[in-house]
C-alpha cells in the first residue's frame, strides 16, 4: 500500500496546486479525484488495480503532511501502514491511516475526511468530455525545450498552441515584447483552429510527473494530459486561459 500512497502523493501533491483529494473505492475500483485551489487543473485517476484496503468514500487532506509521515526514515523498511476503520450509523467506514514503525516505538496517526466535508470541501467537476483535435506522446527532448523557453519567457505565466504547416507550435509572449516559439511536437495528426493559451507552471509540473504520458489538446478550450504511472491512471485536465 505504501507505493500507492507514494504514487498517488506524487501525482497530485507534488504539483504545487493540490493538498486535498477524494477517494472514492469499490471492490471494483478506485476513484480518485481532486481539483487545484485556483481551478487550473482537475484531476480524475484510477488504480488499474482496485486497492481493497480503501473502499468507501472519504477525503484525504493536508497531503503535505502524509508527504512528509510516507517519507520519515523510521518506516522506510518493514513499517506497518494500515488502515484504521470506525461504526458510523452502523456502518464501517475509514477513518484514517496509522504508521508504526518495525519495531513498535515510532507511531503516527493521519485522520481521513469524511464523506459530508469531502463532498462540501471538494465539489467534484463534471467533465463533459470534448473532441480531442490532435493528439500525441511528448518527448523528454520536447519536454526539455519547453522548459527552456519557460525559463527563457519567465515572465510569461501562459503560452499559446497552434499547428502551423503540420507542426504544433508553442508561442511566449508577444511581437510587442520579448517573445519565443518553438515546435514542440512535428507532423501530428490533426489541427487546430482556435489559438489558445495554457498555463506553464502546470503543464511543465505534469509532464514532469513519472509515467507514460499522452497530450491532448481540442478547440473547444481544453486540453489534458493523462499520465499511466504504471499503478495508476491519471487524467489532468486544464481548461483553456485568457491571454
């Protein structure tokens, strides 16, 4: 379970927007959900396995927390991770996790929400779903170039995505200024007819997450990338900004 943990801190947490999600577990699946405090990124994720330890519907916040309780030395080898559970209008429903470490001497304790503040505190966003117009894999090459433009623009908190003679472009800035472009992914099926604008911060942020990573971008003013971390697949999706 601890990889999981580890897995899931990893990919919502460790964007820098994120401290509260919701788990929603089945014996059939586990739902993750979460949205970034200023709305530029939902999160909607699933184990490829179901984690039978978190069934019930529950929140878990103050991921910086869990970071920092998942990483102490003390539970790095043949720690005990378990789930705590309590009777609630007679029902058995998760509380929290407990930490203790090999040898008994070293414990923690970190509280779940519950299901009623998870869904006042987490309002879970509808993703309609649009036509994706292109779609591709991302380099690691790409991914480095678009960091060298964000450095090199860093007064830019957005880009722009367009295809241009079969080639997806990203432009900083404009002619008006300092500004930069370059072609981020060559020869993609598809195009674009709308020019529209995307965070940096949180772009860069997901595909720097670990994984197999899948970019998709449509004119009706979303795009997503859906990040497989070989346990997990998680789908972040940005709306478009305004320039």
């Amino acid at each position: 379970m601890k990889d999981h943990l580890l897995d899931l801190v990893e990919h919502t947490f460790d964007l820098g927007c994120i401290d509260l999600i919701k788990i929603t577990g089945t014996d059939s699946s586990t739902v993750v959900d979460a949205l970034a405090e200023d709305r530029s990124v939902v999160v909607q994720a699933q184990f490829k396995k179901p984690m039978t330890e978190l069934i019930g519907t529950f929140g878990m916040p103050n991921l910086s927390k869990l970071k920092v309780l998942l990483n102490i030395p003390e539970y790095k080898e043949k720690s005990k991770i378990t789930i705590t559970r309590k009777d609630r209008n007679g029902e058995s429903v998760p509380e929290g996790l407990h930490f203790e470490n090999m040898r008994g001497d070293f414990k923690n304790d970190y509280r779940f929400m519950t299901a009623e503040i998870i869904a006042e505190k987490l309002k879970t966003v509808k993703f309609k779903g649009v036509s994706w117009n292109i779609e591709f894999s991302p380099t690691i090459a790409a991914i480095q170039r678009l960091k060298f433009q964000a450095q090199a623009n860093a007064e830019e908190i957005t880009f722009q995505a367009k295809t241009e003679d079969g080639d997806l472009k990203l432009l900083f800035g404009d002619h008006s200024t300092h500004s930069g472009n370059f072609t981020f992914q060559p020869a993609v099926n598809g195009k674009l007819s709308r020019v529209l604008s995307w965070p940096v911060a949180q772009v860069i942020a997901i595909l720097n997450l670990t994984g197999d990573k899948v970019f998709r971008i449509s004119d009706e003013g979303a795009a997503q990338i859906t990040v497989d971390s070989g346990l997990a697949v998680y789908n972040y999706i940005l709306p478009a900004k305004s320039k």
